[in-house]
C-alpha cells in the first residue's frame, strides 16, 4: 500500500496506512521478543516479575492544541508513564499507546506525536520503546499510554514504607509545571479566558523554563532504580503535587512528613514556597531514607519524618488544598 501524505487526514486514509507510517518512527525495546504485528506484543521478563502502570490525556482538561504541540504530547505521555515506573524502583522497558483522535486530524499530528514518543524514550529511559497500541476515532483527541517496567530482582518501593527519623528527599523540580500553566492561562488567552495560540509564542519566549517544564517535561528517571539500589524507603512520582502525594505517603506509612519550607521554590524562575507546594505535574520523584543515607542521583534532602499524622511545614500542619485533581479541574474547582 502507498504511504498517504502526512497532510491527509485520518479520515481520508486508513488504519493500517497510518500504521505502517507510525510504526518505523516508534522507539523499539530493547525487552521485545515479539513487537507490532501480532495480536500481542511478547516482552522478556528476568526478573519473573514486571511494574505496570497506565495514564490518559484528553483534550480540554490534560491539554490544549492551542499551547501543545502533537510531539510536546508524546513527550509528555511517556514521559508521565516513565515516572510512574522509575518511583517503583524499577527500569522502564515498554510503552502500549491507544489514540482515539477525530476523523480530521492529519496524519502528520500523529507522525509528531510518534516521535515525541520516539525522543522521550531515547532521552529519559533508553531501551525503552512502543510494542503496540490501537487507534480509533472520537470527537476528542485522547492518548492513553501504558507502561512496563523490570525491578532487576529489587523489591518495589512502595508508599507505605517511609519510617520515623528517615530524611525526605526529592529529586527535580518542585512548582515549575505548575508556574507554567499559570503563566499560560495568565498571558495566552483570549477575552474569553480560551487558550489562545496566537498568544502562545510570546508567552513561551517570555518564560521558556517553567512553560517547557509544563508542556515537555524531564523527569529524572534513572533516579527511580538508584534510589532503589540505595535503600529509598518509600517513593512515589510528584504528579499532582508535593503536598498531596506527601500526605499521601505519611497516610500510607502511617507517620507525619515534616517539610523545610527554605528548601522548596525557586524564587530566580518565579516559583514560590505555596507553588512548589500545591502546583502539579512536575513529575519529580518523592521518597524517604534511612536517616544515614547519602542520597543518590539528584536526591535533595526537603524535610524529615516525624511521629505524627499528615503533612507538615516547618513543623506546623498544612491543610491548604491542592495539586492535580482532574475532576475538580474540570469542574473549575481547583486552584
């Protein structure tokens, strides 16, 4: 069959001439036994054990046209599933992505989101690649990505293990994502409060550290399994904001986290303490160790576990609300 060209639209060509454009841009995993093709992929698996996770964009409340572009979105979804696997402690090694798109869309958006796929593999978790999907067709555009990963005979770190006395540690950002969207939604819409395109460039240009960090993320992955290999006691991926996921480790583990607020923000890029705070989407990786520990990788050390319950700042209780919550966004209620 004759490959389409890239500015045909999805409902112009067909399923399996859009594939066969699709596939030769996909990273391949160095894990694969049996890759696109078949009714399934077969992946190997040493250590008789595998880390599965899975996450879903759609467009209006995880993203916007106007602001992101189709590779921004396949940066973007693998990167939020890579995340997820390395706050397991473990390797990633294969993504599955299913797009429903409308029947306009043009088949070169999905040749971008391919290789957005492709560089964030190859950037952020090598050996990493796409062993299958599904396409089909809906009146919004939405990407759903689901991840594997090897524990290379580790056990996984869980929420659940932080321990009294251990340092509380994070390694990348902390509000950056967050300061990103705000300064979008602040300077690139409309009269109407509409993301606006026109205005996006400038606005990019203007603050291109934190509107990346929002739109691109890097999560530092390879952190995950040293974090592991250096006996991290609990850990999770910072995807809907420090103060939330934190709470939800000392819930888990049944202690109270006490966070310095003088290591939080990054006052030089705009990021306050109450930002880096309750902002999310910054993909960090959240864990706790042994009060002796030295801290792997990019690990910081923000704050220590106390007895207790909950979260606290500089020793006092914070109860403000935030972070991520895609109902409540969609609702207009977060914030």
């Amino acid at each position: 069959m004759s490959e389409r060209p890239a500015d045909a639209t999805l409902g112009a060509t067909s399923e399996r001439a859009t594939l066969a454009q699709i596939f030769p841009r996909l990273p391949q995993s160095s894990a694969t036994i049996v890759g696109p093709g078949d009714d399934a992929a077969v992946l190997a698996a040493p250590d008789a054990r595998y880390v599965v996770t899975t996450d879903m964009m759609v467009h209006g409340p995880d993203f916007r046209w106007a602001w992101s572009s189709p590779y921004d979105l396949g940066w973007k979804a693998a990167a939020t599933n890579l995340s997820d696997v390395a706050a397991m402690g473990a390797v990633p090694t294969a993504l599955v992505v299913a797009i429903a798109a409308p029947s306009s869309t043009p088949v070169g958006h999905l040749l971008a989101l391919a290789d957005g796929l492709r560089d964030a593999c190859s950037r952020l978790a090598p050996g990493c690649g796409v062993v299958g999907g599904d396409l089909s067709v809906s009146d919004t555009f939405t990407i759903a990505v689901t991840a594997f990963g090897d524990l290379q005979g580790r056990d996984p770190v869980l929420r659940s293990g932080a321990r009294v006395g251990d340092i509380v540690a994070v390694s990348g950002p902390l509000g950056l994502a967050a300061t990103g969207l705000r300064q979008l939604f602040e300077s690139a819409v409309d009269a109407e409060g509409e993301p606006d395109a026109s205005l996006f460039a400038g606005v990019l240009g203007a603050h291109p550290h934190t509107v990346t960090a929002q739109l691109r993320p890097h999560p530092p992955i390879a952190d995950g399994p040293l974090a592991a290999q250096a006996g991290a006691t609990a850990m999770l991926d910072l995807s809907d904001g420090l103060a939330l996921d934190a709470r939800r480790v000392a819930e888990a583990s049944g202690v109270a986290i006490d966070l310095d607020a003088s290591r939080l923000g990054a006052s030089g890029l705009g990021v306050d303490t109450r930002t880096a705070l309750t902002g999310g989407e910054d993909h960090s990786l959240f864990a706790t160790f042994g009060a002796q520990a030295s801290l792997p990788g990019g690990f910081r050390a923000i704050g220590r576990v106390v007895d207790g319950a909950g979260l606290l700042v500089d020793g006092r209780p914070f109860d403000e609300r935030g972070g991520w919550d895609p109902y409540l966004e969609w609702n207009g209620q977060a914030g």
